[in-house]
C-alpha cells in the first residue's frame, strides 16, 4: 500500500488498515526511526483498551450477568 506525505507532514493510513485494525479518529500513534527511510508506526494503548480487550475475549454471548438481588431496602431496615 502506499501513501502520500502532506505538505504539512501528515501521512493518511489506508481506510483498509484502519477497518481490519479497528483505528478510529484521535488514538495516538509513535513513530520509530529504524533507520535511513525506514521508520515503524505503534499505536499507543489507552487506559480502556485491555479491559476491552479482555471483555471481547469472552467465551460466549451473555457470559457475564447481572447478580440477582431478592432483598429490597424495606427487607433491609426491618
């Protein structure tokens, strides 16, 4: 794939990348010089990221359900 360089220095990843890679608008990225033209992009992780991670790595739908509460506050104060 190829890409353009900006006059203001900005490069566009392909709108392929950004689907299958699931690369949505403001996450932040580094850049890595390896050397001479040779440069690595890493996207940097967010404070949710592993725990939506963690959360789609679920074995299956409706893994995970709300507790089943039978006293109510009445049953509490009494």
């Amino acid at each position: 794939m190829e890409t353009i360089v900006s006059s203001k220095g900005q490069i566009v990843l392909p709108s392929t990348l950004r689907k299958r890679d699931n690369i949505r608008t403001g996450q932040r990225f580094s850049v890595e010089r390896l050397r001479s033209g040779d440069y690595r992009l890493v996207r940097q992780q967010t404070a949710g990221d592993d725990l939506v991670a963690w959360l789609r790595s679920c074995p299956e739908k409706n893994y995970f359900e709300a507790p089943k509460f039978t006293d109510t506050t009445d049953d509490i104060l009494r």
